[in-house]
C-alpha cells in the first residue's frame, strides 16, 4: 500500500490506574461532502494475541462523542459568578441540582 505522507492523526501513550498501558488521541476523516470529521480514539493491546493465532496486536475504539458547550470563565462576573458550594465534596452538577431541586445524573 503506498503512502502519501498525509497525517490524519496522532497518539499518546498514557498508563491505566492498574498500570496497564494503552493509547489515547485523535483523527481526521475526510467527508465524501468537503467537511471534514475529527474523532477521539483509543487504542488498547490485544490481550487475546499470541504467535500462535495472528490475531492483531492492537484494538482501535471509537471513543464516546459528547458534545461540550465552552463557557468563558477565567474571570467572575455577574454573568458568569464563582460557585460557591456548601459542602466540600460537593460538585458543579450537585450544586446546580440542588438549587433546582433536580435530582443530578
């Protein structure tokens, strides 16, 4: 298969919390109508591989798409306030549900 030197994505070797490692990064795929599609990847070794049955030596998964608002706020003001939680522990999401009596998930 000859290669045309196009980079379509990268990868970074990152470390599991049992110390497994494993690959995390992105591609770029060209669309049949001019836009193009960046997705997220994971790329983990293939524990099932041996010499034996030539299975390939690493998985490649789609990571989950999520869609993600980015809001400015480097800075509190009265549009964006600094939050101000009751409780330690608490999170964004619980103080927010709290004040809307919501359950959060």
């Amino acid at each position: 298969m000859p290669l045309n030197n196009e980079s379509i994505g990268a990868l970074w070797e990152a470390k599991s919390q049992r110390g497994d490692t494993f690959f995390t990064g992105n591609i770029t795929i060209k669309g049949s109508c001019g836009k193009d599609h960046f997705r997220k990847i994971l790329m983990f070794p293939n524990r099932y591989r041996t010499e034996e049955n030539r299975q390939p030596k690493f998985r490649i998964l789609l990571a989950e798409e999520r869609s993600v608002q980015i809001e400015d706020t480097s800075s509190p003001t009265p549009q964006n306030p600094e939050p101000k939680y009751e409780n330690e522990g608490s999170s964004a999401t619980d103080a927010v549900a709290e004040d809307q009596g919501e359950i959060p998930f």
